[in-house]
C-alpha cells in the first residue's frame, strides 16, 4: 500500500509540475507577473520568495500551481497583468501547459522505446522482443481473476486443471483461450511470473460469464520488449504521442456513444482511485512500465485540459477565440462565474467517478 501510495503521488507531481511550469515559463518570458509558483496544494508549510515571486511548499503533494497576476480580470491597463495582454500572447501563456504534457509524454516515449518498453507483438515477431510472455492486460473487478489475485501485468507461464490434473505450458494466447475454455467450471492453477517473482493463482472460470467478460475476466496479448536503436527513438517516441492521442479520441466517442444510446457509462472509465491501483501496479511491474503509464496520463491530461470546457485551459481559450471574433473582452464576472459553473460540475463529475471506482475496486 505504501509503495502505491507513493508511486500515486509521483505520478500526479510530475504531471501537474510540469503542466504548470508551462504556463510559469511562458509568462514569465512575455514579462507577465507571476505572484505565485506552488509546490503540493494548500494549506501552506513554507516558501521563499526570490525576484517578487513566492515559491511555496504546501502540505497537499498532489502536483502544484501557478498564480499569474490579472488571470481574475485584476490589473487591467497593468502591463504586468495577464488581462492586459494581447490574445495571443494570453492564448501562449494558456496554451503552454498543454504543451509542455505532450513534450513530457515525447521525451518518455522516446526514452522508454530506447531502453525498451513492454508492446503487444505478433507471434512472428515473438524472437525478436526480449521476454516475450502471455501477459494480463486487463482485469476485470469482481471476475473469477480478480478474486484470485490476477494482476495487470502477470505473465501466464503454466496452467493446470486441479480436478482432472490436466496441464499445459503457455507460449501463444490461443493456449491459454483454449485452455480456460476447455476447463470451464473447473478449479485452474496458473503459473504466473510477476516482475522478478514466480507465484501460483487459482481461480474457477465461469461457465456463462456476463457478455464482454470472458469465463475468467481478463484481456490477454502476447508481450515483450521491444527497443528501438538510439537514432530513431525520437520518431518513435513522436509515434506513440499520435497513437495515444488517437486512442484517446476513439475511447471518447465510444464514450459519449454509449452515453447516449443507453444513459450508461462504459466501466473503462476510472478516476482517482483508477489512477491510484493502475500507479501501484505499474511501479511493480518496473521501471519502463511506470515510465509507460506516466507518458500516457501525460498524453491524456493534454487532451482533457485542451478541451472547450469551463475552468479547464480549453475553455479559457474558447473565452480567447470569442474575444477575437468579437474585438472586446467577454465581460470578467461573466466568464469567472462560467469557469466556477464548470468547475463545480467537473468537482460532481470526479466525485461520481470516484465513488464507482470505490465500489469496484474495493
């Protein structure tokens, strides 16, 4: 738990810093006035102040924030101020820390893909990739796996049928598919490498399991390792930002399909609490997955934050492109209360979120 805990906290920092420092630096390269640059969130234990700017330490280290003086709508005709800048440089100052999450997410992915990362492979391909294993890529909560202790990431390595003594090694998927479904309804142990641990796991797969699921309840593929040389890690890190950024894309309009043809919310969906279990298990698994998760998150915090939604920068640049069209400020009181409307309702949202997290994975 602790190690969890830990690996949760490291995660949010570094995504948060980094977002935030975007948008510190760009003002304070177009000379804007930074009040405030805080590390965790409030109630504050300490700062220094150097060159009119308070660095704070908080208690909460859950990431940290930039205060940029005029972000309110104060200090209009200041030049100082943020509110009195013109749009572009606003939409620069704004626009950075969305920015700064896809660079991170590069700079991971093209490290990650020259020291290797876990990837899906072909069969063919199984010689090539160091390590390759039938690995568990997905878990369903409350499944036969869940309950017996299945992990994202396990690689499948024996199973064995304890009422009929039937065994098998797994080398291909379609072993262990055809396995578990051979054996339904019958007490399975499975020989799992986890990290540098060698365990046993039992379950019994379900003979008519819920649509979707599967006897056991978890997604399979085969995985290694693949690297790529130094010279062309960069292209492939710039690869992996599309295809995330594709992934993402596609899982939201599944999203919003489901949602409005049946009212439902898909169960891929996972806030806080997703994060925190997802975050302990990658730290487990080693370093290039952790590395791995980090550059995903970090891909999707720019496409959440970059999206026309009040109080996220998405919206402050909607706010931005209706001033431009328009030749005149949207009135402060009415954008601020827009920002604090969206803000509440994305406070519900999490919440919601997070309490269907709780019930799954607890």
């Amino acid at each position: 738990m602790i190690f969890s805990i830990l690996s949760f906290v490291f995660l949010i920092a570094i995504l948060v810093l980094v977002h935030e420092w975007g948008h510190f630096w760009t003002a304070r390269k177009l000379k804007i006035k930074v009040e405030e640059f805080g590390f965790g969130f409030p109630p504050r234990v300490g700062g220094i102040t150097k060159n009119g700017i308070l660095y704070s330490l908080n208690l909460l280290p859950l990431g940290g924030f930039v205060k940029i003086f005029g972000e309110g709508g104060e200090g209009e005709g200041n030049p100082e101020s943020f509110i009195s800048r013109p749009v572009w440089q606003r939409f620069v100052v704004i626009g950075a820390g969305v920015f700064m999450n896809l660079v991170l997410a590069w700079v991971l992915f093209s490290f990650g893909a020259g020291l290797g990362t876990p990837s899906i492979i072909d069969e063919e391909n199984a010689e090539e990739a160091g390590g390759a294993g039938v690995t568990i890529i997905g878990v369903v909560p409350k499944s036969p796996a869940d309950a017996g202790g299945i992990q994202f990431g396990d690689v499948v390595t024996r199973l064995e049928n304890l009422d009929t003594s039937a065994a098998a090694d797994v080398k291909k998927v379609q072993e262990l598919q055809d396995f578990i479904a051979n054996n339904a309804g019958h007490k399975i142990k499975m020989g799992i490498k986890r990290g540098s641990a060698v365990v046993e796991v039992t379950a019994v797969p379900r003979v008519n399991p819920p649509e979707g699921e599967g006897s056991l309840g978890i997604s399979i593929a085969l995985v290694g390792i693949v690297r790529a040389p130094w010279y062309t890690a960069p292209w492939e890190g710039a690869k992996r930002v599309v295809i995330s950024l594709e992934n993402i894309v596609s899982g939201f309009y599944s999203l919003f399909k489901d949602l409005f043809a049946s009212g439902k919310v898909s169960v891929d969906v996972s806030g806080p609490v997703g994060i925190f279990v997802v975050a302990g298990q990658a730290g487990q698994l080693g370093f290039a997955y952790f590395l791995n998760l980090i550059a995903v998150l970090s891909v999707n915090l720019a496409f959440l934050n970059a999206m026309p939604i009040p109080a996220l920068d998405g919206g402050r640049i909607l706010f931005l492109a209706i001033e431009k069209v328009r030749g005149v400020k949207v009135n402060q009181r009415i954008e601020q209360m827009v920002h604090t409307i969206g803000f509440v309702v994305l406070i519900l949202l999490m919440l919601a979120i997070t309490y269907r997290d709780l019930t799954r994975f607890l």
